[in-house]
C-alpha cells in the first residue's frame, strides 16, 4: 500500500512546522536589501521551527503574568 503523505506534513513531522511562503513585492525594500537577491526571485519561502522548549517558555511566561499581584 502506497500512502501520499505531503511535503508540509513531512516537514510538521521533522519539527519544521513554520512554513510561509511570502511575495517579495510586497514585503519593504530595506528588509530585502541584506538579502541580496536577484531581479528574477519573486517569493521568499522560510522554513523554521517552533520547538517546544519556545512554546514551553511563552506558555510559561503567560502562566506567571497571570499569576503575578499587581505592582
């Protein structure tokens, strides 16, 4: 038995579970100049990783700013 499984399930699966993908045109010229890509790109595609110790830490941090007194 033959199951398709898509490319951004593999990557969810590999811990990669950031995907976007984002038109050069409309993103500001000053983030793109560090870049330095050619006339002919059009799409910038970032892969990256939310990992657990990061969700960890903010769902930790929203937990103690609710448990915290008012100062």
């Amino acid at each position: 038995m033959f199951i398709m499984i898509s490319f951004k399930s593999m990557l969810d699966q590999a811990g990669l579970n950031r995907q976007h993908i984002f038109d050069l045109a409309r993103l500001p010229p000053d983030l793109l100049v560090p870049l330095d890509l050619g006339e002919h790109q059009r799409q910038l595609i970032l892969i990256g990783d939310f990992c657990k110790a990061a969700r960890s830490a903010i769902e930790y941090g929203a937990r103690a700013s609710v448990a915290l007194p008012n100062a």
